[in-house]
C-alpha cells in the first residue's frame, strides 16, 4: 500500500500535468501558434497565483504532504527535516500549526529564490532559440516540453541530494562554497562568455551519435518515420527540447543547492521548484522583451547565490543565534528590489555610433 507522501506527490504531478496540458492546447487541440503578451500575462498570473494558493494550503493542510496524524509522527518528521522548530509538548493540534507555519514560510521562501534565479534563464533560452534557428510559433510548445523533462531530471537531482545530506551533514559545506564561487563568476561573466555554438553542443553531439536525426525540420513534430524504410528519426525540434532540459539541469545545479539552504525537507524543495519553473516557461514569454531593460538583476542575482552559499557556510553559527528563514527571505526580496528599483533609476546610457562616410 502506497504511504501518504506517495499518494500527495501522485497527486500534485496529476495536477501539474493537467495545468500543462491545459496550457499547451492539448485538451482543446490548439495548434503551435506564436504567444502574445496577453496570452502571456494570464499564464503567468496563473501560475503565480496557483503558487501563492499552494502556500495557503501547506499552512493549513500541509500535514497531508507526510501524512502527520499523531505526535509521534510529527516530531519524527520535524527531527527529519526540521529539527529547529520548537513543538509544544502535549498539544499536538498546536504544535502541528508551527510545523506547517515553518513548512509554508520554507516553501514561499525557496520558490521564490528558485523563480528569481529561474529569470536568468530566460537569456539562454533567447541564445537557444536564435543559436538554432527556432520559428517563434514553436517557442511554447518546446519550452513545455522541455521543462516538463527537467522537472524529471530535478526530481532525481533532489531527492539524491537530499538523500545525500541527510546521511553527510558536511555535503552542505560543499554547496555552499560552490554557491559563493558560481555567484562571484557569475558578477564577473561577460555576454560573449554565454554564446551558443549549435554544432560544438555536448547535448547535440550526443543525440547525434545515438539517435537518428532528420536533417530538416518536420512541421510541428519531435519524431518522424521514413517512407522508404519505415526507420525513426527524431527532428530538429525534439533536440531543441532536450537542450532545454539539459540547460535546465546546468541551472538546477546552483538554484537546488541554494534552496536546501532554506530547507531539508526534499517535498516542499521539489513543490517550490515544480510553480518556479512552470511559471518561468510562461515568464519567458512575458518578459523576454523586457528583461534588458533590468541592467542589474544579473548584478542582484550574483550577489544571491553569494549570500545563500556564506549562509550555507555559516548555517551552524546561524543555528546557534537564531537565524530563521524569515531573516533570509526579507534580505532575498531587499536583494531582489534593490537590483530592480536601481535598473529604473540607473538607466544604461546608450552609446550612439557614427558611421563615417565611404566614397568609392
């Protein structure tokens, strides 16, 4: 028979997988079209709203999620995944109501520094596309697909890890220094550090050396079957995809990391990673003709990852004084709102370039 948190995650992936097939048209059989910023704002207003309802629920239900029916249940759970909330001995009602409070509060917390570092992707998303050569009308269609791959990859990607540093408690040594290194380079990166050469692609050398690939696109179609032999080939498209999720997993790699600063509990890191990435796929259509317009988010971003890796660094001092998670998300959202306030007051200054006269 299937525990509690098995039947919980079932039943948020059915849901998820529902909203997307909602979104991509597969439901109303709409075709690959090119998303409008209408379009675009309701879609990511949904997934911002439905993000926001899944806090409210984790603060009134969230002991559905490890299925906590008794004290003896929830201070095993609480022991697990965290050891620094205080239960009131003999109220489990009441003790139940802080755990899921501190449950909600991690949540928020972590989908929020995972939709922040989450808008960085965006820019290698513009790289991909225009690196191959996308028609615009296919933007949507990959990008579900493509993040409905990496939300696979980042199940395994944090459960392993939270296998990890439940059993060795130094690993978030190692997170940490990893997070302060990524977001001192990421300060110093320069644009033509981020180009994408297309045929020198590990993802693409890969796919090519194992799989079948037709040369030339086929409207609308990952996969496609030759007349002449009946062999399968998968399309340009269907690399597309994988690059994505490929992208995705490189990104995971510092965004996971900085959200087990926040939390330990593997569910509620995945959920805050499941409404993250979802509503960047919509985000991306939103802003991506705005997003150079926020010259120091990238500046903001830097200084995030740094600030979560010297926390992971410190995490026992912090225990010790008592640093709570609401300290961490005030200064995410200073961090955050300073880069975006000074983008609008500091606008970058534009070079204008003469072009000399040539006489033949």
């Amino acid at each position: 028979m299937l525990d509690s948190e098995t039947l919980f995650f079932l039943g948020f992936a059915a849901f998820v997988l529902f909203v997307m097939a909602l979104d991509l048209g597969m439901l109303t059989r709409q075709k690959s079209h090119v998303v409008s910023f209408k379009e675009a704002g309701i879609w990511s207003a949904i997934w911002v709203a439905l993000s926001i309802a899944f806090y409210f629920f984790i603060q009134n239900y969230g002991y559905l999620i490890h299925g906590i029916d008794s004290m003896a249940r929830l201070e095993a759970v609480r022991d697990l995944y965290a050891p620094q909330v205080d239960l009131i001995t003999g109220n489990f009602e009441a003790s139940r109501v802080l755990f899921q409070k501190n449950m909600a509060l991690e949540y928020i917390t972590g989908y929020l520094v995972e939709y922040s570092l989450s808008a960085d992707n965006i820019f290698v998303f513009i790289m991909i596309f225009a690196s191959f050569g996308v028609r615009e009308r296919f933007y949507k269609k990959i990008l579900v697909w493509g993040i409905l791959g990496a939300i696979i990859l980042r199940f395994i990607f944090i459960f392993v890890g939270s296998a990890l540093l439940q059993r060795f408690d130094w690993i978030i040594y190692i997170f940490g220094a990893f997070l302060v290194y990524t977001g001192i380079s990421l300060f110093f990166q320069k644009e033509e550090d981020e180009k994408i050469e297309p045929k020198n692609h590990p993802v693409v050398k890969i796919t090519a050396r194992y799989l079948n690939v037709y040369r030339r696109n086929v409207i609308d179609h990952f996969f496609v079957r030759r007349k002449t032999d009946g062999k399968l080939f998968v399309t340009p498209l269907f690399i597309v995809v994988v690059v994505v999720a490929f992208t995705d997993l490189v990104f995971a790699v510092d965004s996971i990391p900085a959200i087990f600063s926040i939390t330990k509990d593997p569910y509620i890191v995945f959920f805050s990673n499941v409404f993250a990435i979802m509503g960047l796929r919509s985000m991306f259509f939103f802003l991506s003709s705005i997003m150079s317009q926020f010259r120091f988010l990238k500046v903001g971003l830097a200084v995030l990852l740094t600030f979560i890796g010297a926390k992971m660094l410190a995490h026992s001092y912090l225990e010790q004084i008592g640093f709570e998670t609401v300290y961490s998300l005030y200064i995410i959202l200073t961090i955050l709102g300073v880069s975006i306030v000074a983008s609008w007051l500091i606008p970058e200054k534009k070079t204008v370039e003469k072009d000399e006269e040539v006489r033949v």
